[in-house]
C-alpha cells in the first residue's frame, strides 16, 4: 500500500514540474536552440550557469587513466563529441582563490549527529582525472548552496592492503570545501575489485586502521565506501568490514557511508551486500540506482522509473528511510549496432539529436528520454537522464522521506537539475 501512496505522490510531483522553470518536458527535450551558455562568477571564479554542448566530458584527461572504472561508477569512452571550439575557458582549480578552512571538528560525536539529521542530503560525487580537470570544481563552485557533502575519487587499496592515492589539488579542495560548510566524505574503492580487503581478516583490519589514520590526520567526517565486483561469498566480508570501521570511526565522531549495487524482491544481483547489516552500522546508504542498461548490455533505458521505485521498496524493508540515499544519474549511453556503446550526457544526447535531424522521444513508462539515428551506415540507439527524468527520482525520494540523493557525477549533469532540487527544498 505504501509503494502506491509513494508512486501517487511521484506523478503528481511530476506533472507540477512540467510546469517549472525551464520548460514543459517535451520542449526541453527536443529544443536544443533553448540551451545557451553563460557564466558567472562564483567566489571569484568563472563557472559556467548551463554546461557547454562542447565541454567534451574531459575526454584528454579520461585518456590518461590506465584502466576503466568498472560497474555503476564507471568510466567509459565517447565519441561524436562537438567541437571544443567554443568551451568556456575555466582556470585550473590550483589556480583559484580560496577561503581559509573552517576550523576543525572536535573529536566528537558531531558528525554522526550531523549525518543522522532530519535534513537530506545532496551528495556530489567529484572526480578529477588530470591535475587541470575543472568540470566538478565548477559544478561544486556554482552549486554550493544545495550541496551538502561531496565524495571525491580519492583512495583504493590494493589486494595486499596498500592504499593507493588519486585526484589532484586532495588539500585545496577539502579547504574550499571547508570553508562553505560542505563534507568531504573521500570515496574508497577495491582497486582491481578485489575482495582480499574483505576476505583476509589480517588486511581488513589493517585497511580499517589505515583508514582511521587517514580520517584523523586530514580531518575526514567520514567516507564514502565503494566495493564493487564482488560475489555472494564476499557477504560476510563486507559485513564485517562495515562493523569494523563503524566501531573504529563512530566514537571519533566519524560517519560511514556505502555504495550498493541496489535490489529488489525479484533480482538477486548485489547479494554481497547484506542490507539489514549495513542499514545498521552505516550512517547512509546510496543505492546506486543506474546502469540497468549500459555499456555491457542491450540497449535501453540507464535508470527507468519502476526499476528505481523496487529498488526503493526492497531498501525500506531492511533499513530506515533517513539511511537510504537514492543515487542519480546524469548521463545515459548511445548503443551502435556494431557492438560499439559510449557515453553520452545531457547536451551532448541534445545535440546530437539535433545534428542528425531527430526528435528526442519521452518515455513515459520508464521516465526517460530516447531517440534513434543512423550514422554512416550504423544504427543509433540513445538512452539518457537529465534533469526532468531525475525530478522523478527525486520526487520519489522525498515521499518516502529518504535520507537524500548523490549524484554522478558532479560536472556532468543537466543544469536543470539544480533548479528541481532547489523546488523541491533541498
């Protein structure tokens, strides 16, 4: 009965926000001469208010990365980018102006306090792939007053226990995130998606104690843990490394937060995760809840509405609802029929729509938007979110009084979206 009321709510919530700045749904999705660019200083620094059609999804510095990241926090390949002829120039992030930190927390319990709140989160996840990468320090700069905390690709550790270091400018950014009152909960990865971490209670332990070490010494509120590729015999594992770092972090004031793979009553796929387990000794849960379509799959649609909405209901059966963060997705992918599948985003899936003389279909029983084209000789299947198929997810989170939503990832999204969270008060 209560998934009713919630998918009652979500429509109605819906049809007040094809009313709302921006456009009715089917305009902005097939009017791509309506998306201009503008900037605006933000801190001092220029930022773009609408993302550029040719801002290339940072394809250089994507070039640099050894290896993909794999699963939903992916990274992937594009093709049939615009021209960059005309992307704004943004200054380095090292370059910019910052405001002095806040000062740090106490060694208290003011962080768990602060997680458990009754106000949702908005969680940005921040990636910078080369030391002059600027889409998510931009996205970060103009939207500081409806992010609350951002999960930079930071830290792995390797099968052997080690950490491994990533991103660029890690101090600059957690002073400039300091000084406007926003946390840096660091994202954790299992590099090589290995299980060792888990499996292997010698290295769990150590891995725990190198992450408490790391929290005390840069001041973390807490992380965001990313273990992805695993199996149902890593279910114990995982339990217990959640227990274990909740039981190091909590009496430091620190905050654990997690990353799934979401479930629902009929789809048994992410069962390392144990979800009564984790609702318990976690501070927040994000269900990353995109990729049942993508770039190892048929084509179709990357989140649809009835996918999310029983992901939702399974999670609510195993945790509290202020626990539960419901992941966004701001991208989609374009399927050829030679086998070749890439990423694509908002103004890019527009764009592209436009150039080849296509209309941008809604989908209303999966909440998406699509379209197909042909391209020497190659047929093109396109699925992608934006700001209005997320109003929908969103919609939902807020019926069933979620903890909040996280998206990924910060830079690549809809600018529509920020005004659709701003509606609904966040």
């Amino acid at each position: 009965m209560r998934s009713w009321w919630a998918l009652l709510s979500v429509l109605t919530m819906v049809t007040v926000l094809t009313g709302l700045k921006g456009g009715a749904i089917p305009d902005r999705a097939t009017n791509p001469r309506s998306i201009h660019v503008a900037t605006r200083a933000v801190g001092g620094v220029p930022v773009p208010t609408a993302r550029p059609p040719s801002r290339l999804l940072m394809l250089a510095e994507r070039r640099t990365l050894p290896t993909a990241r794999v699963l939903n926090h992916r990274v992937v390949p594009h093709t049939e980018m615009p021209s960059a002829s005309h992307t704004p120039s943004v200054p380095p992030i090292s370059s910019r102006p910052v405001l002095p930190p806040t000062p740090a927390l106490p060694t208290s319990t003011a962080s768990v306090a602060a997680a458990s709140s009754a106000k949702p989160w908005v969680l940005g996840y921040y990636t910078q792939y080369s030391s002059n990468s600027v889409a998510s320090q931009s996205s970060l700069a103009a939207n500081l007053h409806t992010i609350t905390a951002i999960a930079p690709l930071w830290y792995t550790y390797r099968a052997n226990g080690s950490l491994h270091r990533m991103g660029y400018h890690r101090a600059i950014v957690r002073a400039y995130a300091a000084s406007h009152g926003i946390g840096v909960y660091p994202l954790v990865t299992n590099a090589g998606t290995n299980d060792t971490i888990l499996t292997n209670a010698s290295i769990r332990n150590q891995v725990v104690a190198s992450l408490t070490q790391l929290a005390v010494r840069d001041n973390y509120p807490g992380f965001n843990i990313d273990f992805e590729g695993l199996n149902y015999w890593d279910r114990q594992g995982m339990s217990a490394f959640v227990m274990a770092l909740a039981h190091s972090l909590h009496p430091l004031g620190k905050v654990v937060t997690v990353a799934v793979i979401p479930k629902t009553v009929t789809d048994p796929y992410g069962r390392a995760y144990d979800f009564r387990v984790l609702g318990q000794y976690a501070d927040k849960v994000v269900l990353m809840t995109y990729d049942h379509h993508d770039i190892g799959s048929p084509a179709g649609p990357v989140a649809p509405m009835g996918w999310v909405t029983q992901a939702v209901d399974y999670a609510l059966t195993r945790m509290p609802a202020q626990k539960i963060v419901l992941g966004l997705a701001v991208y989609g992918y374009n399927w050829g029929s030679n086998g070749t599948t890439v990423e694509v985003h908002d103004l890019q899936a527009v764009h592209l729509a436009a150039a080849h003389g296509v209309p941008i279909q809604w989908n209303p029983a999966d909440g998406e938007s699509t379209f197909t084209y042909t391209s020497a000789g190659v047929n093109h299947t396109v699925w992608f979110e934006n700001g209005y198929s997320d109003a929908a997810k969103i919609a939902l989170a807020t019926a069933n009084h979620l903890g909040g939503v996280a998206i990924w990832r910060l830079g690549d999204e809809d600018p529509h979206l920020w005004t659709v969270l701003q509606q609904f008060g966040y």
